[in-house]
C-alpha cells in the first residue's frame, strides 16, 4: 500500500506540474484537467502514506513498542544499574569499565536505538515522559564510564546514583 501511495503522490504532482505549466496566454485546453487530476491523486497518495504510517506504528506496537513494553525495559535497566551501584565499590578499574559498558551496550542501547519509533508509536507527550529520564541516565553512565575509563574511579562511583535516580524517574512515568 505504501509504495501504491507513493506513486499516486508523485504521479499527481507531476501531473498536477504539466497542467499547471499550460496556464500560460492562452490556456492550454487540458490543462485545467490535468492540474485537478493531478492534485487529487496528491491528495489521495498523500491520505493513503498518512494510513499507511498509522498502520505501520500500530504493527510496532504489537511487536513490543508498547508504552508497557517501555516501562518494562526501563525497569529492567533500573534493576541492571541496581546490581552495579551494589557491587561497584568491589570493582577496579577494568571492572567497573566492563560491567558499565555491558550496560550501556546491552539495555540501553536496544532500548535507545528504538527512540524514534517510540516516539511515532506513544506520542510526543509520552515519549517525553519516560525519555527525559533515560536521555539523562544514559549521558550519565556514559560519562561514569568515560571517568572509569581515565582512571577516576571514585568520581565514576560518584555518579552512579544520579543514574540510578534519573533511570527510577523515568520508569514512575505513569
């Protein structure tokens, strides 16, 4: 359907193009046909990629782009960043480095590489609800990591909380 739509939409505004090049003094006979022909099959690719996009977010949906589906992943990412703020005070450097990095290229990457699905699937308003706080748990674990990585241990430790924090607002978004 979606290529169907796309082909009426540039077929009409092609068409729509050639009739309303024959506006000219005098008027070419059939250029008011074509130009009418020409935006209502815009109109109609246009409904029907409109349709099409409504059909495509509505299939996410049923494949795990849910808002529940979200809420789930952001608490499991919680439960993750739980399990290391317990366990960082024991790990050295390349510890600390391995077990943010398996964090951030595991759960947050699957859940932050959907984003723009999310967002055509929940809505702005409530993709911003629940993304307001991941975006921020996510920059802070990347800079956890970055500290970890340059040595700076304690400070990486330091910043494990605010992770926590931001990664718990983001799932108490009703």
């Amino acid at each position: 359907m979606k290529y169907l739509a796309q082909l009426f939409f540039i077929g009409g505004f092609c068409l729509a193009t050639v009739g309303a090049a024959g506006f000219s003094d005098p008027i070419e006979p059939n250029a008011m046909l074509m130009f009418g022909v020409g935006l209502a099959l815009c109109l109609a690719g246009g409904i029907l990629l409109r349709r099409a996009a409504h059909a495509e977010a509505h299939q996410k949906a049923a494949d795990g782009l849910s808002e529940e589906g979200l809420a789930g992943a952001i608490a499991g990412i919680e439960q993750e960043v739980r399990t290391l703020l317990a366990e960082a005070d024991t790990l050295d450097q390349h510890g600390l480095c391995k077990s943010i990095d398996a964090i951030l290229q595991g759960s947050f990457f699957d859940v932050g590489s959907r984003n723009e699905d999310y967002m055509r699937v929940l809505g702005n308003a409530t993709y911003t609800r629940y993304w307001d706080g991941f975006a921020v748990a996510e920059r802070l674990l990347a800079r956890s990591w970055s500290m970890a990585a340059d040595g700076a241990c304690e400070e990486a430790r330091a910043e494990l909380p605010g992770v926590l924090s931001n990664i718990a607002r983001a799932g108490a978004s009703p």
